[in-house]
C-alpha cells in the first residue's frame, strides 16, 4: 500500500467573492484569528503527516509562497531585538513542510488546477485540499480520511449534508451505506446540479484523496459546468473504474472563500483560541444579551 506523502493545494482563483479585500492580496491570506486561512489548510497537512505541500499558483499570489518561506531581513532584526519567542513562532512556519509551486497559467478550472500537479505527483495516491474550505476538527479532516484509506485503499471524497435548497452551489454526490461509518460507495456524481434537479444532499467539500489514475481522466476532461474543467467531471470516471469513497467527515467546515462564512470560521475559531478564547467568549455572550 503506497502511503500518503504529497498534498496539492490549488491557489490560483481570483478570489472575486471577497472583493473588495481581495483586490491587491490573495484571498489565502485573510487573517482568521492570527493566522492566514493558507496557513491553517497547511498545518491539517503537516498535523496528518503528509510531508510535501504542492501549491497550484498564478499570478498575484507570491505573497503566499513568502509567508512559508525564511525571511533573513525580519529575523535579523527579531534577533537583534530580542524577540526570541516571535522568531521561533516565524521561523517553525518556514520549517513547516516543504512547498513546491507550480504556476497554472489559465484559469481553465480546477481540474485543470489539479492536472497541473500531474508531474509532481507521479505515480501515487494523494491529497487535495482546498484553500477556501476550512475545518475545525479535533482529528484533522485529512487524517480521518488517511485513516480510512488506510481500510479500503481507494479514492475517498469528503462530504456534508447541506440542504437540498443549497445542492446548487456544490458537486453532488450519490451513493449508499458502506460497511465503514460515516461512509458511502459512490454511485454517481454532479457538479452544481441545476436548482430542483439534484438526487442528494451529500455535498463535497474540499478535501480529495486520489489515485494517481485520476491525471489520466483529467486529461481527456472537457469543459463542463461554466465553462471550466471541472475535477468532479473527471472524478466520475474515476469512480465508475476504480471505485470511490463519500467520507461524512466529523468537524465544522466553513466556506473561508465567502464572507458570511468567513465571518462564522473567525468567531468559531476564535472561541476555541488558546489564549483569546475565554476573553472573546464572554464578548460574544455580551453582545449577544446586548442585541436580544
Ligand atoms: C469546488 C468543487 C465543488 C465542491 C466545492 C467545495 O467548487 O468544484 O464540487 O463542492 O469546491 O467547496 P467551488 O466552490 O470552487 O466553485
């Protein structure tokens, strides 16, 4: 059994959903908390025990490759300043994980994001995870799907229930039970079904564990729903060869690409901050009272 080592994470969107705060920085860099929602989906990766990131990049998103990497100028200057704790903190992101970046020069979707990685992958099952979908989990949501790959050795999508009025804005997944909790043998699959048209309410969410087999699909993909080349199109037929897993993970996941549930993923991981946590509880309580 080939063990998971290498997670692709596709960075290339333009971020138009958060305008105007994504105009001149990319949208991975919104702060939660402290840190950027880049550097969360990063550290689930290293906290599964993945041991090399491959970001998919375009242009305008240098800013992330440099939040990963060794800044001698501002360590320099912590040394000389005695921020001793400050530099540590700066230097462990750098030492995270290695990163190789690959730039996806047309935005032609994220199938083709994912193809870009192709070279980089080989010949071995993987990790995707998206940068906009963050989940908060006491065992990482890559891990839990690590873990079960490590039963069924197939591919494993990553699913929530959502509300059939919401089927729309998601790919779609049809399946039955499995013998494995929270597990479902994936029988078809739709990205962004139309409004009233969707079997299901199993909706992906961003996290992929593949085989290597699905760069064969991709390549022959052609461009589906809103032009784009879709991965759902191309994991479809990797389902129908090899067979596919719908994991209903256990966490909170929230859409960091949105506002409103970029707002939620902030006061929710906020409340469960080590040292801001209590403090920002009872503010929240406070203006929860206030506003009844
Ligand atoms: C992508 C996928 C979709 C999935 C979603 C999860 O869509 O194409 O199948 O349900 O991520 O966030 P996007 O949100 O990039 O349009």
């Amino acid at each position: 059994m080939k063990k998971i080592r290498k997670a692709v994470i596709p960075v290339a969107g333009l971020g138009t959903r958060f305008l105007p705060a994504t105009k001149a920085i990319p949208k991975e860099m919104l702060t939660i908390v402290d840190r950027p929602t880049i550097q969360y989906i990063v550290e689930e990766v290293v906290a599964s025990g993945i041991d090399e990131v491959v970001l998919i990049t375009s242009e305008g998103k240098s800013a992330i490759e440099n939040h990963f990497d060794y800044d001698f100028q501002l360590d320099t200057v912590l040394n000389e300043k005695n921020k001793y704790q400050l530099r540590e903190e700066l230097n462990n992101i750098s030492n995270l994980i290695d990163i190789v970046s690959v730039r996806q020069k047309k935005p032609l979707g994220l199938g083709h994001a994912i193809w870009m990685a192709r070279n980089v992958i080989g010949n071995e099952p993987f990790m995707v995870l998206l940068g906009d979908d963050l989940v908060r989990s006491e065992i990482p949501c890559c891990k839990q799907m690590i873990d079960l790959y490590n039963n069924v050795q197939q591919s494993i999508v990553a699913i929530q229930r959502v509300p059939m009025d919401q089927t729309n804005q998601y790919g779609i997944v049809e399946g039955n039970p499995t013998e494995f909790e929270r597990t479902y043998m994936v029988e078809n699959m739709v990205e962004k079904p139309a409004p009233g048209t969707s079997k299901s309410d199993m909706a992906i969410i961003g996290r992929y564990l593949l085989m290597p087999e699905v760069f064969d699909f991709l390549e022959k993909t052609q461009p589906g729903h809103g032009g784009e080349i879709q991965l759902t199109d191309a994991l479809v037929q990797l389902a129908n060869k090899g067979g596919m897993y719908a994991y209903e993970f256990e966490g909170n996941r929230y859409d960091a690409g949105d506002k409103l549930g970029y707002l939620k993923a902030v006061v929710d991981f906020a409340m469960q901050h080590q040292t801001l946590g209590e403090s920002f509880r009872e503010f929240i309580c406070s203006v929860c009272d206030e506003s009844e």
